[in-house]
C-alpha cells in the first residue's frame, strides 16, 4: 500500500489543515465553558462546514468522504488542540449500529442530531452480574401492546449522566440459549423510570455509571434487528467499539513520552540518552505504528462495505497496555514531580498521571484483555474455543451458585 498522498489526497489535507487553523477554537472562546459544552461548540463548528463524521453518507449528517480522506482528516485534526470529544460512544459504535439495523426514518431522524453534537448517546450493555460475558445479561423485556417494558441494572455507562439516547440490550426470552434470547433496542435517556447514579472513580472523576430500569416503556419501532437478534446486531455495536476505541491512548502517546524524555535529565544527561530509556520508546514506536496501520486496513474493510473484523481487537488490547505504561515510565522520568496531578501546577497539564489512573478501566473497558485475548485466539489464530459450561443450555437453567 503506497502511503504516500495523491495529488487530490494532498489538495483535500490542505484544505483540511487551512480550515482547522482558522477554526479551532481558541482558550479564550472556551474560556468559561464545561467540557460538554467546549465540545458541543467544537462538533457543530466541524458540522456546519461539512467536517463533521466526513465519512457517513451526506442525507444523515456526513460528506460521503472515503476512508482515506477519513485518515487524513484524523491525522490533521489530531495536530491541534481540540476540546475533548464526548460523542465517541454515539458517532463511533451507536451510529454504525443504526447504520445497519435502523429504519430509514429513524436513521434521518437521529444520524443528523449526532453527527452535529446537539444529541450525545451512551451503550448501556454491561451488567453486575455477568462481569465481560455480555451474552449473561439478566435485564429483562416484556412485550406489552406496541411496547416494551424494560426492567434490570446496567453498570459502567460512559456518559449516561448527560446523554440523551442509549443502544441497550435486554433479555426477551430467558427460555432458550443465552446469546439466542436477547434483542437489542435504542431509548430516550429521559424516559420515566431510569434513574442514573455517577460511580467515583480513583482519578476523581465520575464518568461511569449504574443505570436503573423500572418499567421504562420502549416502543417497538426501536426495536434494531428482529426479536431475538439482539446478539448479533451487539456484534455489530462491539467490532466498531474496538475499531473506536482500540487506537486511544488515554491523552498519552509515544510523542508526548519522546518529547518529555528529550527534556527531563537522568544521571546528570538528557533521559533520551540513556540505551534504557531509547530502547523503551523504540517499543513503543513500533507498537503505536503497528496500531496505526491496522486501523488503516480496518478503514480499507470499511470503504469495501464489510463489517470490522476481530483484528480490531489487537488494537484494544496493545493500546490499553501500551499507554499504562507509558505513562508509568513518565511519571518515574518526572520523580516525585509526576505525582502531581493539579493541571494548573503538573508537567504537561497532568496528563501522565491522569492516564495512568485512568489506564486500568480502558483495560476493561469495551471487553477485557482476557476477552480480547479469547477472540484473538478463537477467531483470528483459529484455536480451540474455551470451555463454555452453559452452552447450549436455556438462560432460566443456568446454575447461579445461589444456594436457596
């Protein structure tokens, strides 16, 4: 694959770069503004000139742009400091989701409102009980007229607290096989009876969330996929979750550790002279290429009109590693100083000590290292699945280990 730019690839970067510069906003429009709405103004800047999720089809918000030209906007708008995005979960797993399984109205009605940033969406799929095995869940729907009636816990929502809609799966049939009984619905986040509770977390914030069903009524038509379906239209939802997320690096990547070990001394001269300390960053160079580029043939699948594969799991499972250590080994170049995580008086606005904390929960995150470890195994290198005690079995019939 020639990676260098076309003539009209090379046009197309330009005007991305001009645009971005004259467009970004600056500290002082932001100044004032949460990170919902610093956000908020940065997505509907990008939607109203035609930079907004470049690659859906135009009718439901995007530019019909390519794959490539999705690259090279990427590339360009990750050179400049841009409010932090809370649309990843909506644009990047729900989108694709609706893309595939939704009504043409439906698809006209709530693609546009994402692809702009008035509405932000949430993924509300794990659950206390069943730990990464999504396919466990016990929340439960029961058909009533047109409707549907949701009842159960979901935990570790990203973004529940300020999100207008939610993909959900439920169970609708507990009578057969686990990943046969469930279907897969979308929700208006303000519907009477959800109640939503921020979880602390140990680096002070609280994005995650439990979230409560008591008879919330769902109509029908937002049912995605036939009843039953619900495993594979999740499918759906979890390839373009790894491909979304399986390249993030938690605000840390190989050129913020490069640059810090080029400025912080060890042993009375520059860290970047050490053979350690190069040998170290020569890792994770290769590492963050090797990402890249399998993101690249992630977006080549994409723009033929197939479906990401399990490879996309590779990228989860090396980025969430990769940027918990790395950022361990800035915070141990910075000393005592790297513990510091006030961003007004921290090196690098904190931003090593902010991932590290948060560097477990991405390992968690959108399925386990063991998880990922699991499909890699069975579905890339063509191993013998893991033991599945339940296979097989009805959902009602599975022991719990509840003694009474």
């Amino acid at each position: 694959m020639d990676f260098n730019d076309t003539p009209e690839e090379s046009a197309f970067r330009a005007e991305a770069r001009a645009w971005l510069e004259a467009n970004v906003p600056s500290r002082a429009e932001l100044e004032g503004l949460d990170e919902i709405q610093a956000a908020k103004l940065w997505q509907k800047r990008k939607y109203d000139a035609g930079w907004a999720c470049i690659r859906w089809p135009q009718e439901y918000g995007g530019r019909g742009a390519s794959a490539i030209e999705q690259v090279i906007w990427n590339q360009e708008e990750g050179k400049f400091a841009t409010p932090g995005s809370v649309f990843a979960i909506g644009q990047g797993m729900a989108a694709p989701t609706m893309m595939a399984w939704a009504s043409e109205e439906h698809k006209r009605r709530h693609l546009p409102p994402l692809a702009s940033g008035e509405h932000i969406w949430c993924q509300l799929f794990s659950e206390p009980a069943g730990g990464s095995d999504l396919a466990a869940l016990r929340t439960r729907a029961e058909k009533d007229g047109d409707e549907w009636v949701l009842n159960g816990q979901k935990i570790w929502t990203s973004g529940a607290h300020y999100s207008d809609y939610g993909i959900v799966v439920v169970r609708t049939d507990p009578a057969v096989p686990k990943h046969k009984g469930l279907s897969y619905f979308f929700l208006d986040m303000k519907s009477p009876g959800i109640e939503t509770r921020p979880i602390k977390q140990i680096s002070g914030g609280a994005n995650f969330n439990e979230v409560y069903f008591t008879d919330v009524r769902v109509p029908d038509d937002q049912r995605l996929g036939a009843v039953g379906q619900g495993w594979q239209v999740a499918l759906t939802t979890l390839m373009n979750e790894r491909m979304a997320i399986g390249g993030g690096g938690g605000g840390v990547g190989f050129r913020q550790v490069f640059d810090l070990a080029r400025r912080v001394e060890l042993d009375g001269a520059p860290a970047i002279e050490d053979k350690q300390v190069r040998a170290k960053l020569a890792t994770w160079y290769a590492q963050e290429s090797g990402l890249k580029y399998t993101g690249y043939r992630s977006l080549t699948a994409l723009s033929r009109g197939q479906t990401p594969g399990p490879e996309n799991s590779i990228g989860k499972l090396v980025a969430a590693s990769k940027t918990q250590d790395m950022a361990s080994f800035a915070m141990d170049l910075l000393e005592l100083s790297g513990t510091i995580a006030d961003p007004a008086h921290a090196e690098s606005r904190a931003i090593f000590p902010s991932a590290f904390l948060a560097a477990p929960g991405g390992r968690i995150a959108g399925g386990s290292d063991e998880i990922m470890l699991n499909i890699l195994a069975e579905r890339v290198l063509g191993l013998p699945q893991d033991v599945r005690v339940d296979k097989g079995i009805p959902f009602n019939k599975v022991p719990t280990g509840r003694t009474g």
